[in-house]
C-alpha cells in the first residue's frame, strides 16, 4: 500500500495526493503534523528516500530561520528535532515499499508508483 505523509495545506501535497489518487491506487494518508514521524520511522524514511536527514529539512520555514540556521547538528540531532517540530520535514514524502520520493514536482511520485 502507498502511504504519502500529507499537509493538506501545502499545494505540492495536495496535487501529489490528487495524482496518486488518479492512478487508482489504494494509499494510507499519514498528516505528519498531527501524527509526526518517531525517531524510527524517519530513520526508515531517511533510508528508502536515500538521503540524510539535513536534506529533508525545509530551510524556507521560519522556524529553521529562528532556530536553526547556521547551525550543525549530528543525524540524529535532525532527527529529533524534525520529531518535535514536524513542520521543518519536507513534503509529501510517497512510500511504496522500499522505495520513497518527496513529491516534487508532484510527477516525481510516478517513478515509484
């Protein structure tokens, strides 16, 4: 089953629902913002998605402005703070198996689909 990590206010989200939606396929919609990632499941994300965890931080929120820019901090330093502060996590992130995307653009989710 497909499962996409959703913020219904994000456009990108929402169009990479739509299309996910489109290819008829059954998916699991996870809003990390009310049910955030654990520690685990982002290191799970981290490995499907081929990526570490610095690269899944959204640098545009103000947030990581006020609080963490120009700053370093270990893996799984990122990982906690993404733990606690779900709204620095990049989106949507698409799952299928072992294989993740972050939908942008949104077409990329096809190549695992």
């Amino acid at each position: 089953m497909i499962k996409i990590y959703h913020n219904s206010r994000c456009s990108k989200s929402r169009e990479t629902l739509k299309l996910i939606e489109e290819q008829g396929r059954e998916m699991q919609v996870i809003n990390y913002l009310v049910e955030p990632p654990t520690a685990g499941e982002l290191q799970e994300l981290l490995r499907k998605l081929n990526m570490p965890p610095e690269q899944l931080i959204r640098k545009g929120e103000q947030l990581y402005k006020e609080q963490f820019a120009g700053k370093q901090y270990s893996a799984e330093e990122w990982i906690a703070i993404m733990t606690v502060n779900p709204v620095l996590i990049e989106r949507p992130i698409v799952v299928n198996g072992n294989q993740a995307v972050i939908g942008r653009p949104p077409e990329k989710v096809l190549t695992i689909l």
